[in-house]
C-alpha cells in the first residue's frame, strides 16, 4: 500500500542522519491503519461524491506531505529515455483516448475508461478491491523512488 511503504522508507536530514521520531513499526502500523480506513471509506461511498472525494483528498493531502518530508535524489541521477519512455507513451495514449472520446461522444462501441470499470465500481467491494490496488501500486513506486535514490548516495 502506497502509505504503508511510504512509512517504512527512512527519513534522513540533510546531513544524512536519521531524524528520530516514530520507529519504523509504528509508521508502518499507522500508514497501514490509514489506508485500511480509506479504502473502507471508499467502499461505503459510491464514486464521484463528495464523501469519496474528501476521502481521497485527505489521503492524497498525508501522503503529498509525508513525501515532501523526505529528500528527493540528488540532481546527478539522470533516467535513461528507456526508463520514462514506455510511461510516456502510455500515458499519452491514455490522455489521446479521453480526449477522442470527449469530442467524438461516448457510445458503447467506443466506452471510456469509467464506464469499463463501472461494473466494478459498483460493487462496495470493488471500490474496495481497486482502493486497495491503486495504494499497492503507488507503494511500489515509491518503493522504486526510495531505491534509486539510496543507490545513489
């Protein structure tokens, strides 16, 4: 989960030390608790209302701070087109996909990516299965950030 592994990277100063504060369990245990309890919240509101939107505005608001607390890698890594490439192209393809589908009108020959994952969505567990997967992901990424910039130092 995206909180969860947050948590567990180490947070260091700018000389490089440990900055104290909650141990690694207990950030793990809290990051994890508010996870669960979003993805439980999410799955009790039907999507595009205000409840899930606050939900995922608060989760989004701790996580972003939490993040910013951490050092970024430093300036000398440079990715390779190979490594940003590919997520370009798709995310590209993504945005182009929507945007054809805004000005062309959605039908269900050509059905956007919300109505394909609306028979999921509507389902409370669904909304919790896709909470629970959006988070793992965002917890790898980070996972990935958190790697490079630790090769790197």
């Amino acid at each position: 989960m995206t909180a969860t592994h947050l948590a567990t990277l180490p947070f260091r100063d700018a000389s490089g030390q440990h900055n104290g504060g909650m141990g690694a369990r207990a950030r793990t245990a809290s990051w994890a608790g508010i996870g669960l309890l979003a993805a439980g919240l999410l799955a009790r509101w039907p999507a595009l209302t205000v409840g899930s939107s606050a939900v995922i505005a608060v989760v989004g608001g701790a996580v972003t701070v939490a993040g910013l607390r951490r050092p970024g890698p430093p300036r000398s890594i440079r990715l390779s087109p190979g490594q940003w490439l590919p997520w370009l192209a798709v995310g590209l393809a993504l945005a182009l996909w929507e945007l054809a589908l805004l000005l062309l009108g959605n039908n269900d020959a050509w059905p956007p990516l919300s109505r394909l994952a609306g028979p999921v969505t509507q389902a409370p567990v669904g909304r919790l299965v896709l909470t629970l997967v959006w988070l793992a992901c965002g917890g790898w990424l980070l996972r990935q950030c958190g790697r490079t910039s630790a090769t790197a130092q």
